[in-house]
C-alpha cells in the first residue's frame, strides 16, 4: 500500500483529498482522516515511524480503532486509490 501511495506526486495529493471528500465516491470520515494521518509520513512511510499499531492509537475522530479496524479501513483506502488512480 505505502508504494502506491509513494507513487503519487505531491501535486496529485490535493485531487486524491477532494475525490476522498467528494460524497459521491467515499462516505467514510475515517478514510478520511486515516489518510490524513498517512499524509504526515509522505513521502517516506517509514515502517518504523508508521504502521499498523501506530495508526491504531492514534484517535481518528474522536475514537480509537483496533489494529485489525484500521486494517480494514487502510484496505478501503487503498480501493479508493486505486479507483483514482485508474
């Protein structure tokens, strides 16, 4: 997943945000914000700085998910930049 989203250019974050906004092809607020939690490690995504243990204890709105929730929802998100990048 973090080679995909390595992949993108920088100038290519700010249209991957809007179409993760855009309500018509993503209605999940976690997405959202796991992503925004991802964009503080781009370009690099050290595995040592930023995995699957990190992101779960990181609240993601005003909740904590388990590691196996953000599995799931990094899943989805990996759809959703697939989608864009197709």
């Amino acid at each position: 997943m973090y080679e995909l989203f390595k992949s993108l250019r920088k100038e290519e974050l700010p249209e991957f945000e809007a179409y993760l906004n855009s309500p018509f092809l993503n209605s999940s607020e976690v997405i959202k914000e796991i992503f925004k939690n991802l964009l503080r490690y781009y370009p690099e995504f050290d595995p040592l700085k930023i995995n699957y243990r990190i992101l779960s204890r990181m609240k993601v709105i005003d909740k904590f998910y388990s590691e196996s929730e953000i599995r799931a929802y990094i899943s989805k998100l990996n759809k959703k930049l697939l989608e864009f990048c197709q």
